[in-house]
C-alpha cells in the first residue's frame, strides 16, 4: 500500500501537471466502490474547473478547485496516479508484465482498471488514476464541506513529536506498532515505515506501548522521520504495483533493513531476520538489534 512517502513523491511528481490547469474533460469508468462521488456528479463538479492547489494529508491528495471545492484522491493499496506519457511494466497487467523484460516497456494504454482520466486544458500528458482491486478512492467535496476522513487524521508523521508519541503510549496494552499504524495518531504511516522505524529504533514491535519510554518515543519518532524523508528522497519503494507519475520506480526498497527480508541476516548483527503477526499485519525485525 502506498504510505506517506510515496503518496509524497507522487504529489510532487504529478502536481506540475495538475497545478494551474483547467479540467477540459472527465473520463471514468462504471460507478463502483471506488467512487464515492458518483460519476455522473464527478463530471459536472469537475469539468471546466481550474485546480489551483494540490496538498498532502496523511496517505492522501487533496487537489483545491477554484471554486472552493475539493477532490480528494486515495490511492488505496494498488493505486496508480500518473501521466499519459509514462512507461513502466508496473502499468502492465500481471500476464503482460510476466512476458516482458523491464527493458520492453512501453507506453500505457487505458484499459478496465483506468477508473478516472483527466484531460486538462493546453494540451499535453492527461492523468490516470489506475487501480486493480478497486480500494483506491475519488471523492469531490463541495465547498466547505466537512470529511470524515480527513478529520480522523492525527498529526502528520513528519511533524510528529516524542513527547505526543509519549503521551499516546500511556497506559496502552496494545503493541507499539499498532500505535504508529493508527491514522489518527501519526498519519501517513504504514506497514513498511513502521517496520524500519523500529528497527532504527531498536524497538521490537510487539512491546506493549505503555512499557515505551519517553527516551525510547523520541527515537521512534527520530527513526520514523528519518526513513519516511530517506523515502521521499529515493522516490518512494516500488515492491508491487507502486510507480511515481513519470512511472519510475522508488528505491527505498533497496534500502529496507528488516520489511520483507525474513530469514536474511541483518545488516547490523547478521541474526536472522524474524517474522510474525502484529496489530494484523506480517511484522518484521532483528532480535537482537530490536528490544
């Protein structure tokens, strides 16, 4: 699933095409879970407005309107937010993808799981929002109108505190990792950035929030910004179906040090990297780097 740093990259990768342009056309497919906006509406909110300002809350894109308005954008766990222009194999159904080298790409065509093209005025590449299994989102909201969501949010991961972390913990039986999963204490996290944050740490996921120290808080904090931002700064980590909008891959992935590595030593110690099942998701760690 994508999380902060590739929601990040995509923002400022996709938003020189959105940014100051006027919305010439709306293409979606048929109204499914993925609209919460249904189609039809989405057209006529959409069509001929100037999208003025696109920002980042949490994991998502809220791009401003002229009008006040807002579309808010999801990409769920396989969603892709690009330019017509990209090639990547990632763009490629799974069977495409398996018969074609990476060095074969070639230039994306619309298919069933194109759920939303904007065509944008003064020509140039249009913007897909491509999703697979449909867990992605497009909402429009009217002027002033209030998000569920959107509210649910707690502070950003890259503006959290050790002393708001701390004050979270408190008296929490549940493990720490569910506490830096939950949205609504630091948004933008998931499950990869908490496994290396930890790991940086040297916190095992599984210890009880409440027996965190302060000092220990302030370390997963320092942990967690440093490899959301090293993230950021290699363009996200493309393991799946992540591609930024000129559809490069991230290299974070490259960089992990526990996520998805079970049984291969640890860079630190060479202990075998342990896996196991946390706030229910596959969690992953160093034994004896991790306490």
């Amino acid at each position: 699933m994508p999380e902060l740093p590739e929601v990040e990259t995509t923002r400022r990768r996709i938003g020189p095409l959105l940014v100051g342009r006027r919305i010439e056309r709306v293409e979606t497919t048929a109204a499914s879970y993925f609209f919460l906006t249904p189609p039809a509406e989405l057209k006529r909110a959409l069509e001929g407005r100037r999208i003025e300002s696109l920002d980042r809350v949490g994991k998502y894109l809220v791009a401003g309107l002229e009008d006040g308005s807002r579309l808010l954008l999801h990409l769920g766990m396989t969603g892709q937010l690009f330019s017509s222009a990209a090639t990547s194999v990632r763009l490629l159904s799974a069977t495409v993808r398996a018969s074609l080298a990476p060095e074969e790409q070639r230039r994306f065509e619309p298919d069933l799981h194109t759920h939303l093209r904007l065509r944008l005025d003064g020509g140039g590449p249009q913007v897909y929002f491509r999703d697979v299994r449909k867990f992605g989102k497009v909402q429009w909201l009217a002027p002033g109108e209030r998000n569920a969501r959107l509210d649910r949010l707690g502070t950003d991961a890259l503006a959290l505190g050790g002393a708001e972390l701390f004050a979270a913990c408190r008296k929490r039986k549940a493990a720490i990792k569910a506490l830096l999963l939950d949205q609504s204490i630091a948004a933008g996290v998931g499950n990869i950035y908490a496994d290396e944050a930890l790991f940086v740490a040297g916190v095992r996921p599984a210890r009880a929030a409440g027996r965190i120290t302060r000092r220990e808080c302030d370390a997963i904090v320092l942990g967690l910004q440093r490899v959301l931002l090293r993230s950021i700064e290699t363009g996200g980590s493309s393991i799946s179906d992540y591609v930024s909008p000129d559809g490069s891959d991230g290299g974070y992935q490259d960089e992990r040090k526990v996520y998805g590595l079970t049984g291969e030593p640890c860079r630190v110690c060479g202990e075998p990297i342990k896996r196991r099942i946390v706030a229910q998701r596959s969690t992953h760690y160093c034994a004896r780097c991790q306490r």
